[in-house]
C-alpha cells in the first residue's frame, strides 16, 4: 500500500506486485469488452519484430485488430508499467495516458508492456503543419496536464525525498532550498505526444519511464535539456513551465560531471 496526497487529501492505493512476471488488468477494456481474449504471449511478439537483435530498444509492435502497442526490451522497466497504472488511477483522463493492459516477463529478462493503440502521429511529427490556434490549444493541454500532476505529493516519510538530498548535494548552495518535491512526467516534449484527435484537439502522453518524484525546477530543466531554442522553447517551455535557466545552468554542469550528460 502506498499513501498519496492529492488536493489536500490522502490517498491509498495498493500497487501491483512487481515480482509478477505475469499481470492481466481484468477491469481494462481489453477484458471487459471481450472477456476471452488474451494478450500475444512474448514469443508471439519476439516473432513479429524486425529489431529485435540489432536494437538495444526494439520498434514497439502494433496489433491493431486487439487496439494493442507492446513495447518490449531489456531497457524497458516495471517502473513505466506502474507510472502509466498509477496516473490512469489517480488522474484518469484528466491526464490522458494510454490504459496499461497487463505486462510479461519473458525467460530472458524483457519486459513486455501491453498498452492501448493511441491513434494519430506524434506532436514532433504534425507540428509545423498546424496552426496557430491549434499550438495554442495544445500547449494549453500540456500546461493543464503538468499542473495536474503536480497536484499529487508523496508521503513525507517516502525514502525518495532523502535520495533528492543526496542527488542535489554537490551544488547544494547554488540550488533553490526552498522548492518542493513533485510528480514529473520528465520527458514531456513533442515526440512523446500523441495527437489522438484534432477537431477538437486532443492529446495523449506517452514514454512514462522517467517519471518520478522530482524538485519542482526539475521538469524545466529537462524540456530545457531537450530543447533549448525555436519555436517549442517560445511556445510551450517559456510559456508554460516558469523557466530558470539559472537552476538548469547549475544542474547541467553536474550532470556532464557525472557522464550522464
């Protein structure tokens, strides 16, 4: 079991086992809508692709005839599988994921992550092809979306707020001490963004791995990270995420100091 805050209340939930190799999420419309069905198997999905042994991150496969996706690999890990079950279950659609199916394990330690088929290209793949209004009401979603989940604080006594002390250590006098510990998708930029419908517009979040407790500068130093000029910097990060280039400046220096730059 484990305890969240959200709008000031508490908020209980018990999480999936993770030793599970095997998990089916009955109440998901895969089930319910046909309540025979079962997800491919590992081997069936290892048979489809073409990737599979020449890419550390195999192309994910699609099985449209179930409105499937399963991404799949030995660096895909339980922790988006849990991301994408804990933030349909706490936010529901107001912050529109893709609905988690079940997850696999195989005998050679790929994680197999069975999702909702998201239609529609990715915001980095339509983006100069819409308007103004259209951004517009895009990085209004996006905003939303991101103060959504900054909503939910984490149980005070949770063993990650000691580990965002030791992270910040180094450059503890050159960091904010007064910010607070927040929800993060981590990775929210345009190739990470599904735009499942335009009339109205209408997006969809994915690639959840990364998400996590973080300081609340962290989401602007990533999309900082990601892009640092043009047009999704005006539009959307300046706009929307309160940037502090000061705090990525100092984060950045550490973060190539530690090779993960």
């Amino acid at each position: 079991m484990v305890t969240y805050r959200l709008a000031k209340q508490l908020l209980s939930l018990q999480l999936p086992d993770t030793t599970e190799k095997e998990i089916d999420f009955t109440d998901t419309l895969f089930f319910t809508t046909s309540p025979n069905r079962h997800l491919p198997a590992p081997a069936q999905v290892r048979a489809l692709s073409k990737d599979i042994d020449t890419r550390p991150q195999p192309t994910p496969i699609i099985f449209e005839n179930l409105n499937l996706i399963v991404k799949f690999g030995l660096y895909v890990t339980i922790v988006e599988a849990l991301n994408l079950w804990m933030v349909k279950k706490v936010f529901h659609d107001k912050a529109p994921v893709p609905e988690l199916f079940g997850w696999r394990v195989d005998e050679e330690d790929y994680m197999f992550i069975y999702t909702e088929l998201i239609e529609g290209p990715t915001l980095d793949e339509c983006w100069n092809r819409l308007g103004t209004i259209e951004k517009s009401a895009i990085s209004d979603q996006l905003s939303r979306i991101t103060v959504t989940l900054r909503q939910l604080e984490q149980d005070p006594s949770d063993q990650f707020i000691e580990f965002n002390e030791w992270f910040a250590c180094p450059n503890q006098c050159l960091l904010p001490d007064n910010g607070e510990i927040k929800f993060t998708h981590a990775e929210l930029d345009r190739r990470n963004t599904i735009v499942s419908s335009f009339t109205p517009v209408q997006i969809v979040i994915l690639n959840w791995q990364q998400a996590g407790w973080y300081p609340d500068y962290w989401k602007c130093c990533k999309a900082f990270y990601i892009c640092w000029d043009g047009e999704w910097r005006k539009d959307y990060v300046d706009k929307c995420l309160q940037p502090r280039t000061d705090v990525y400046t100092v984060l950045s220096d550490y973060c190539m100091a530690m090779g993960t730059g």
